[in-house]
C-alpha cells in the first residue's frame, strides 16, 4: 500500500471517528457539567444573565445581583464585552421565553466550539500539516475532557479560544503576504485593530 492509498483510508476513518465523538458529546450538552441554577449562581448563570442584559439594555450588569455593584455595572472592561452580548445575549434576550439562559449558552457555545475545530485544521494545514496529522489533532482535541467541559459550559472559553485561532490564522496570513512584499497598509492597520476588538470578547 502506498502512502497516498494509506491516507485515502485513514482520513475517512478519523473524520469518522471526530464525528462519532462529537455526537456522543452533543447528547449530553444540556446535563454535563451539571448546570448551575438563577438559585445558586456560577459561572455559567453570571456569565449568561451579564450578556443577556448588555442585549437587552447596552449595559453589562446583573439586575439579579440585588445589593451587589453587580446589578448596576460591571465596570468599564468587563462591561464592555459587546462582540460576546451579541453573539450570547441576543439568543438569549430573544429565546427566554423558550429555554433558560444556561441552555441557550451551552448550544451557542457547542456552535461556537465546532467552528474552533475548522479553523484549527484550517490553521494546521496552512502552517505545512498534512491532512493526516490534523485530523489526528482535531481527534486528540475531540477527545480530550479540557474540550468536552469547554465546548458544553455556557462560558465565554470557546469564544476567547476562537477568537485566538482566528487571529493566529490571519496573522499567518499576513506574514505570507509580508513575504510576497504585499503587506498593504490595510493589513499593517488592521491586525492591532482586531488584537484591541478581542477585547470586546472578554
């Protein structure tokens, strides 16, 4: 068997087997990690009621937070976290009436975890990986428990690691085209603008 017939068998089988893992893992989003309740805050719940309030209002806060500063701001960094009101608060503003708060994060963030994943293999193929040995890292990212929590926490982790892999990718972009002496003044502008814009993530 040569190499391109190996790998003509083996890459079937590990999108086969991500895919396999990433199913078993999706039918137990809405139940592992246990949720943590409105009655017993953590982090999914402040995290959730923060961006479903900036939505709904323009302000990071928790008006359940009674007698807390909490319930008026979150201070001028961690309230400005627009990027993230929009991606979780406005689901969360729009669908309350259908599923709490945490459930609608976690299925935002298992979204959000999947489009980690492409842009990783993305990433890898452009940095020279064959295809073989992304998708071995895709499966080893799959199957860790880091990733499990992460992709089924209604938290802003997937989004933060996302946003990462995304600058990588366009800083590596960029880099190719330094090497092309095609770096415009565009690119040279736009890469701090981006790096400073995460901000609004978290």
């Amino acid at each position: 068997m040569t190499g391109t017939q190996k790998n003509q068998v083996v890459v079937p089988v590990l999108i086969v087997l991500i895919v396999i893992i990433l199913v078993d893992q999706t039918r137990f989003l809405l139940v592992y990690p246990v949720p943590d309740t409105g009655m017993w805050f953590g982090d999914e719940s402040w995290t959730m009621l923060t961006v479903r309030a900036l939505a709904r209002t323009g302000v990071a806060c928790v008006p359940e937070a009674l007698g807390s500063s909490l319930a008026h701001s979150n201070g001028l960094i961690n309230g400005s976290i627009w990027i993230s009101g929009l991606i979780y608060g406005v689901p969360a503003a729009i669908s309350s009436s259908v599923a709490s708060p945490v459930a609608i994060g976690r299925v935002i963030t298992f979204i959000v975890s999947i489009a980690c994943l492409i842009c990783a293999y993305r990433l890898s193929l452009k940095l020279s990986a064959n295809t073989v040995a992304s998708l071995i890292a895709l499966f080893a990212l799959v199957s860790s428990s880091a990733y499990y929590f992460s992709s089924h926490s209604a938290r802003l982790d997937a989004l933060t690691g996302l946003s990462v892999l995304l600058y990588l990718y366009l800083f590596v972009l960029a880099l190719e085209r330094n090497d092309k002496n095609a770096l415009s003044v565009r690119w040279i502008f736009l890469l701090p603008l981006i790096a400073m814009l995460s901000l609004a993530i978290y």
